[in-house]
C-alpha cells in the first residue's frame, strides 16, 4: 500500500488499535514523561470557562486553553494577557474572555477541556514557538514538517529526517490558500528532537505516526501523537514523485533513502544521536534573532553559525550554510561542494556535489571582474570539479599570487 492510500485508510478504518489509546492527550502526556522526556502537565476541566479560570490563577500571563477532543489548532487557545483582565488569542489575535471562550467552536461541543503551561519560544518577534511535525516510521524519521502559525496563512517548510532542507516547488508543493511557504529554520536543540522523536514513535508500536513538538530554552517539549495527519489526505501539502516514493517505501517497512535527495547515513546518524554531544555554539538569545531573520529568507543570517566539532557538528553546520545557499548566499556553494566531495558529516557519497560545484562556478564567474578572491575562487572551482575546462586556471592563480595576493598563495601551494 502506498503513503496516501494507507493514511485514507487510516482515516476510514474503526480506531481499535492499542496505538490509538495515545491519541488522547493526556494518555500521551503520561506516556511520553514515564519515558524520561518533556511533555506539559495538562488539567482537565468539564468547560472552557472553568479551564480559563484556572489557567489566569495558575499562570497568570500565558497559558493554553484546549477541546480536549478536537485536533490539529480547531479548538486551541493560546492565551496572552495584554492589560488588566484583558487576554488575546495569539492564533487570531481576537480578544478572549472567560465568558465567550469556546463557543466559537463548531459542531457538537467537547465533552471536556484542557490547560497546560505555554512553551515559551525563543525565535525573536514570534510569540508562539515553532512547531515541528516529525513522519516517523518505526524509530526512522524520513520528514520533518516546520510549522509557524504566528502568521496567517501558516509559513511552512520541510527537512529530510535529519534536517537536510527539501526545495519549496520541486520537493514538495502547497495550497498556498492554508499554507505559504517559509524559510527554513533548524531549531537549536534538533540533534535531541530526532532522538526524541525517534524513541517515542518507536514506543508506540506502529509502523507510522507524525510526532509534534517544540522547541524551548529548557529543550525539545512533546506536543501530540498525530496518528493519521490530514495535510497530506487533504491536499494542503502534495509532495514530488521521488519523495512520495520514499514514502511509499518508507510505509511498507523497506528501506528508505533520504527525502532532500543526498545520500545521508542514517545508520551513523543514529549511533551519533545515542553517542554525541551536539552543542550549537552560539547564545541562544543571539541565535534566537538569527533564526527569526531565517524564517524570513535572510541571506546572510546563516553565516558565522559553527558547532562543537564532531560528525553531528559537521552535519549541522553543512545544514545551516546550506539554509544560506537557499536564502540567496550563492558564497556558500564552494563550501557545500566541498563538504559533500570530501565526506564531511554523515554524507556517504559526492550525490550532489556537482550541483553545488556548478553553481560555485557561476557564482565566481559572474563576479570576476570584483578582484582577485572572486577570480582566484573561479579557478580553484575549475580545477577542483572541471578539470576538463581547467587549462590555464592553475597558471592564474600563480600570476594572481605572484602579484601577492595571500588567498592565491595558499591555493597555489595546494597544487
């Protein structure tokens, strides 16, 4: 059966399976800390009202309201005090009280409700946190789903399971009426996220479940298993050929490769998961006003960004300059190229070098006439990944040294 067909089926089909049990939010909740990680601490009301009150009492300035029964953001209140007694809805932005909360909800009422604390994001000028979707099967992640809903519609964007971006237009495509696409933005702490993700699908015993959660200054926070989740059934998302295929592989239990189209070893990846420490090496108040600048494309913002040397490290790093490249920082291809070529990180061919190397000939090209970093650059390209069209590229970047240039120097002495 392929991806599509068993989500329908899933949707279709009477929801007997031991697994279901965690589609309740508090039975995941107790499930997800028994095993040793963050989940909120959720309190159970019989109305909206009475969930309200306790959360004004209990948190005071923010705290999240919820239909107990409902999915996805249809009956989900994330409340902020702005003045006095006055609470917004960060969703909508609509004012909300006591006496009016909940009635908004169409259709028969929830039969109870929740409150839980608010996770506090960290991503400068956004209110409310990231939320990332991660497509597990079994203990593999094969996506993961960025979600911003600080804005309407959602800016949304999506990673390969080790968050290797996947391009907006030829990896997968929106209804751009419920979801526009973002920049991509890599959380700080996403090394423990697949982890956790990881174990907790593989707690459930199914073959396939998106597990959701965010980001924090205290790290990863589950959010809920999502059994059979409805963007891709409903056509909000549609994915390429090459990546449903993946998907279809991945659901029949057979080996997958990687949705961004590199070859990632996941097999070493998971051994560095359970063995490394991955530490982004940047404050995480700074790297906050980084990433806010990512969501919105900013070319330069990846830059300067560096990790705690290690083969997850490397990765990460790669994965951020390779943000760059996306936003628009063409300076980053050579680098890229580089990466790939020679194994850095958890790369286990060159698949996709040549495409970085290419554009780092253009990129240099263009700029040739700008002085010498720019020609020297365009040579070392050519000789490095075009040695065909090479003749002469060595003798320049003698010339170009011979002239003092210190960067052509150290290129020359390579040769």
């Amino acid at each position: 059966m392929n991806f599509l067909g068993f989500l329908r089926k899933r949707f279709e089909s009477k929801q007997t399976a031991d697994f279901w049990r965690l589609d309740d939010k508090e039975c995941a909740y107790a499930h997800v800390r028994g095993l040793g990680y963050s989940a909120p601490f959720a309190h159970r009301f019989d109305s909206a009202r009475a969930a309200f009150d306790f959360g004004v009492e209990e948190y005071g300035n923010q705290f999240v309201v919820k239909a107990g029964d409902r999915h996805s953001c249809i009956g989900v209140y994330l409340i902020k005090k702005i003045s006095g007694n006055r609470y917004i809805n960060l969703l909508d932005l609509s004012e909300v009280s006591r006496h009016q909360i909940g009635f908004d909800l169409p259709g028969k009422a929830p039969s109870f409700w929740l409150v839980e604390s608010f996770v506090e994001s960290y991503v400068r000028g956004r209110d409310i946190p990231l939320d990332y979707k991660f497509y597990c099967f079994g203990k593999n992640v094969a996506l993961i789903i960025q979600i911003d809903r600080n804005v309407s519609p959602a800016r949304v964007a999506i990673f390969d399971g080790s968050f290797v971006p996947l391009r907006y237009g030829e990896d997968y495509f929106f209804d751009e009426t419920r979801w526009m696409p973002s920049g991509h933005v890599v959380p700080f702490n996403a090394p423990e996220m697949i982890l956790m993700a990881s174990k907790l699908s593989e707690s459930t015993g199914t073959n396939f479940v998106s597990v959701d959660c965010f980001d924090s200054k205290d790290g990863p926070v589950f959010g809920e298993f999502t059994f059979a989740p409805g963007a891709p059934d409903s056509g909000m998302v549609t994915f390429s050929e090459r990546v449903l295929g993946i998907l279809d592989q991945a659901v029949s239990g057979a080996a997958f490769s990687s949705a961004s189209g590199f070859d990632i070893d996941y097999v070493s990846m998971e051994s560095a998961l359970n063995s490394e420490r991955v530490a982004c090496q940047e404050d995480l108040d700074v790297f906050g006003f980084r990433v806010a600048r990512m969501l919105d494309r900013d070319r330069l913002s990846a830059r300067g960004l560096s990790f705690i040397s290690s083969k997850l490290g490397s990765h990460f790093e790669f994965i951020f300059k390779y943000i760059g490249f996306l936003n628009g920082d063409g300076e980053q291809a050579f680098t890229l190229a580089s990466r790939i070529s020679s194994g850095s990180g958890l790369f286990s061919s060159a698949k996709g070098g040549l495409v970085f190397a290419s554009a780092a000939l253009e990129f240099y090209c263009e700029r040739i006439g700008r002085g010498p970093w720019f020609e020297t650059r365009f040579h070392q390209v050519k000789l490095a990944y075009f040695p065909q069209d090479s003749d002469g590229s060595l003798e320049r970047i003698s010339e170009i040294a011979d002239e003092g240039y210190e960067y052509a120097k150290r290129v020359f002495s390579t040769y």
